[in-house]
C-alpha cells in the first residue's frame, strides 16, 4: 500500500511538472506582455474564490481597518492580479530585464532608482545585505543585481515538488546569482557568503515563529532575526530594494541608501528588535504605497502560543512568597 502511495504521488508530481513545463514552452510562443495579461486575469478571476483569500481579507481588514470593504476586495483582486502575471512572467525573467545603465533607452521595460547603490554594494569591497518584500515581481531584485554585476546569494523556499524545484532552480540560475534552499544550512551558507565578503539578499516580510517580537502594519507580529544578527557580526550596510508594477509590462526598482543603524544595546534581542523594527518600518511605507503589489494571502499575523503555567513544588511557592 505504501509503494502504490508513493508511485502515486510521483505520477502527480510528474503530471505537475509536464503541466509547468508545457506552459513555459507555450508561453515563450508568444509576446510576454500578453502571457503576463493572461496569468494576472485567470489569477484575479479564480484567485478571490480560493481558500487562500480567506487569509488575505483577514490580512487586509487588520492593516486597513478604515477602508471599505469594497475597497480592500480591490486590492485582494489586485494582488491575485501581480500573483498571477509574476508566475506567468518566469520563463521571461531574463528578456524582462532590458534596463543597460551604459545605454540607457527610452521606452524600455524598466526604471532603476538608486542604481548608484547597487554600484556601491559592488565596488566597496565590504560584505553587503539587501532586503526586500514580495511585493510585484520580487524575481527581477535578484536579476537586477548579476546584471549590475553585483554578485548575491539570495534565499529562495524550494518548491514541493522535486521536478518543479529542479525547473525553476534553471530559470532562476539562468539569470540570477548563488540560489541557497531556506533549509537549516542556510542561515550558515548565508554567513559563510558574508564572511567571505559576498552580498546576501533576504525577503523578511514574512512571519517567523521563533522571531524577535514587533510590530507590522499596527499589530503584533514576529520576524526572524537573521538580517540584525548578520548587520552586526559584520558590521556591513544594509539596504533595501523593491520592484513596483507600473502596467503596461513596465517596472520600476528602487534601491534605498544604507540604514542608518541604532547603536547596539547590550540586550542581544531588544538590539535585534530595535534593527527589525527599522526594517520593518521601510516594508510599511512600501506596501501602504502598492498594496496591490504585496503577497497579501501569507498568515504575517499569528496568535502568540499559549505556555502551560510553570509548575513549582510547594516549597519553591512558599519560598517566592517569601522573597527568597
């Protein structure tokens, strides 16, 4: 029963794959504007009556309690919209990018804000972190960056199924720089990188169930800790990066100038909550601004877990009220 199980489970995934395959093989027939038109309409249209948007509505009714409801249903349609046309967009990820600094054209796909910071990650010959959202297409930061010729680990969740993950780890290495799986081994890969002088780039938008506690968008959440940690074992910048869906298959990037980090305090996690905070702080504005560009349909507010009460011997009672 086990081994018809598992011969199952691998028909389904090989029947996934040829269906992803198949789609990226189709879609490169075809102009990608009108690929990432189609994946943003199927999104919008199916996406809203799936399980998932029952989260993001939770999402949006927590971060914008003075909208509509009408209006919050707008931006959920929206960020199935982006969701959609960044999904349809992979198999183009490399001819999206036609932004060259030494030939810059009018009419191109893409605007770069801040491209002097990229420059500045490349040639300081100090190790760098760059953080960013899941906000429009999130893929092209890291394009970006190997087209800048800045070279950048970036973490990236493994999909579930193994012919997928063996997919799209091609498209991504195609185009983008060192790929390091979300596993227990990359918070060390990661260090390894910037103890080697090397650049990191994160997406820190998301909860992390052992994070430093916070705020988010005006209410308790927790994030991981990883990017203060790296900030101040190697006392490096840290800048933020985010791409913006202008329509019309045009993007904008934007690279902010380098935090200007609080002075450390002797508290380890009160001094990695004071750094998250400031981060977390950036990523606000960000999707305040394009809230149809975030991944709304993620759990970012979870109830904290409920501790069983300590139990102490009587003595060790009588010892408290005591004083002792």
């Amino acid at each position: 029963m086990l081994r018809l199980k598992l011969l199952l489970l691998r028909a389904a995934e090989a029947a996934v794959a040829l269906l992803v395959l198949g789609f990226f093989l189709v879609a490169r027939l075809f102009p990608d504007r009108w690929t990432s038109a189609f994946g943003g309409w199927v999104a919008r249209t199916v996406g809203p009556h799936l399980g998932p948007s029952r989260i993001a509505r939770a999402n949006l009714a927590l971060a914008f309690p003075e909208r509509s409801p009408a209006e919050r249903e707008r931006i959920l349609r929206g960020a199935w919209d982006n969701l959609g046309r960044t999904a349809s967009e992979y198999p183009y990820l490399g001819r999206i990018w036609d932004y060259d600094p030494d030939r810059p054209r009018r009419g191109g796909r893409i605007e770069v804000v801040g491209e002097e910071h990229f420059r500045s990650l490349r040639d300081d010959g100090k190790p760098g972190i760059v953080f960013s959202a899941h906000l429009a297409n999130w893929e092209l930061l890291a394009v970006a960056a190997a087209r800048n010729g800045l070279d950048i680990a970036v973490l990236f969740r493994v999909p579930n199924n193994p012919m997928v993950a063996h997919l799209i780890r091609r498209i991504r290495g195609r185009h983008m720089g060192r790929l390091i799986p979300t596993d227990l081994r990359g918070g060390l890969a990661l260090m390894g990188v910037l103890k080697q002088g090397g650049h990191v780039g994160m997406l820190v938008d998301q909860h992390f169930s052992r994070g430093v506690p916070g705020t988010f968008l005006g209410h308790p959440a927790r994030t991981a800790p990883a990017l203060a940690k790296f900030a101040r074992a190697f006392d490096c910048p840290v800048h933020g990066a985010r791409v913006i869906r202008l329509g019309g298959g045009r993007f904008r990037l934007e690279v902010t100038p380098p935090l200007e980090l609080p002075p450390p305090l002797a508290d380890q996690a009160a001094d990695e909550a004071q750094i998250m905070a400031m981060v977390n702080a950036t990523l606000e504005i960000w999707i305040r601004e394009q809230p149809q560009d975030w991944l709304w349909m993620h759990r970012r507010w979870r109830p904290e877990p409920v501790r069983p009460p300590e139990r102490r011997s009587p003595a060790a009672v009588d010892k408290a009220q005591a004083g002792l």
